[in-house]
C-alpha cells in the first residue's frame, strides 16, 4: 500500500468509528471550523495573510485532523490537551471528566 492509500484507508476507518461523521470527537469542530479557528481559509491559506504578512504559510489538509485514534481529535483540542499536560494538570482534567459523569448535578447552579 502507499502512503496514501493509507492515509484514505485510515480516515475511512475513522469515519467509521464515529459514526460517518468527520468531526472533531471532543469539540465537533469540522476540519474547515478547525481551520478558520487557527486563521486560515478551506482551502489552507491565511486569513488576512497580507495584513498580518503571512503570505508564504499555508496549512495542509491532514494537519489539522487526526484520525488515528479511537476518534478523531483535532488539533485545538490536541493543543489543549498539550498545554493541560504541560502544565501537569493532567490529574486535574481526569478529576473534572470524572465529575462531569458521576457528579454531574453538583457542577451547574440549581434551577
């Protein structure tokens, strides 16, 4: 197989996985959202690239997805990820999931 044959053979997967939907898994950002989140256009080009002198950047379809994992993660989400390790609040976050699902009325003000 080449490259990318296995690069459409793994996002396929992955559509499979979740449910025929190509989007972010934590945030349900499309890789367009995705891109126009971090300041650049469908087609990879930079938002107001003249303003801001960025003319020669460009992003790439496959950096802004990853389609690897049991879902698919974008890259803000793996960004936030990074930063909360980084900052070795791992623990942290798990004790915050693990509220969000077992204590999940205690988090929201009473109605």
């Amino acid at each position: 197989m080449n490259p990318l044959h296995e690069r459409f053979q793994e996002y396929f997967a992955a559509l499979d996985r979740n449910r025929q939907q190509d989007r972010c898994y934590i945030c349900l950002r499309t890789g367009a959202e995705v891109k126009l989140f971090l300041g650049f256009n469908e087609d990879g080009l930079p938002v107001d690239a003249a303003e801001y002198g960025i003319e020669d950047i460009t992003i790439l379809d496959g950096d802004i997805m990853s389609y690897r994992g049991p879902r698919p993660v974008c890259a803000v989400c793996q960004l936030n990820v990074d930063m909360i390790q980084a900052l070795d609040e791992g623990e942290v976050l798990r004790e915050v999931l693990k509220a969000m699902e077992t204590h999940r009325e205690e988090l929201w003000p009473p109605r």
